[in-house]
C-alpha cells in the first residue's frame, strides 16, 4: 500500500511477461493444410484403382498409418503454439518442450528475415545437462526475448 492507502502497482520486474505465437508461420500452417487436404483428395480418388488390387492385412494397416502419420503431422503444424512466461519457453508439439532459462548452457537462434514466411526461426536449445532442444516460432522476438532472459540470468550468476 503506498501513502494514500490505496495498493501500489506491482514493480515492472515482478511481472513476468507473456508472450505466445504459433510455433509455424501463416504460409506453412496453409500449406499443410493444402497438402494434406490433397493428399485425402489423391486417396480418396485412388479408391477404385487401389481396390482391384490384392491387399493383405499388413499392406492396408500400413496404408492407414501412413495417413494417419501425414494427418497427425498437419495437425500439429497447424496448431502447434510457442509461449514464453517468466523464464519458461514452451512449444506444444507431438509431446510439448519446456526449458527454464537456468537449464540452458547453450543457445542458437537460426533465422533468416527474408525467409520467415516459409521458415519458421528457430531456437537451438543445449541444456546443462547435455540435452538438445529445437523451439520453433513464428515471430523472432519471442525467441530473442527468451535468449535476453538467458543471457541476464547468466550475467548475474
């Protein structure tokens, strides 16, 4: 509380700020949505040639895997989010990646501005304990701003 009673705003230090973008770009989340729309299309109209054909067990199990992979793959370019809070950045992903910027011995962030719309920056994350991490997001300053935070924790270790 300060002088008039009323309650003091937190310190700018003591919030942590949030910042969350999808982990691919707008063009590449498209595109996989276009690939995978046609490669259903292509199945869908391969029906009566493939269905003249001898299948056994293992060649249609292997078949609806392969879809299911290709499925499975799109959606998680297409709905795959990047979020640094506090310290913490995190992708969800097939399994979602965490690191803490304590953990972090090593970075690299790989980006190319006038390549952004197809290839999504990235972050090269070596942990202390040897690990090796690849986080992935749409806009760089996510990436730099968690560098920035490794960086200062490390200044004042």
């Amino acid at each position: 509380m300060n002088d008039n009673g009323a309650e003091a705003p937190p310190a700018p230090d003591d919030t942590p700020v949030s910042l969350e973008s999808p982990a691919y770009p707008r063009f590449v989340r498209i595109l996989a949505v276009v690939f995978v729309v046609d490669l259903i299309a292509f199945g869908l109209w391969s029906i009566p040639s493939l269905s003249d054909e001898s299948w056994t067990a293992g060649s249609i199990a292997l078949f609806v895997l392969a879809a299911l992979c290709i499925a499975w793959m799109g959606y998680w370019i297409v709905n795959s989010r990047t979020r640094l809070e506090g310290d913490e950045l995190t992708q969800t992903w097939l399994w979602t990646k965490r690191v803490r910027a304590s953990e972090v011995a090593q970075l690299k962030l790989v980006h190319w501005p006038w390549l952004q719309s197809v290839i999504a920056p990235r972050l090269l994350v070596r942990r202390r304990n040897g690990a090796v991490g690849w986080f992935h997001s749409a806009d760089a300053r996510l990436l730099t701003e968690f560098a920035q935070r490794v960086a200062a924790r490390n200044f004042r270790d």
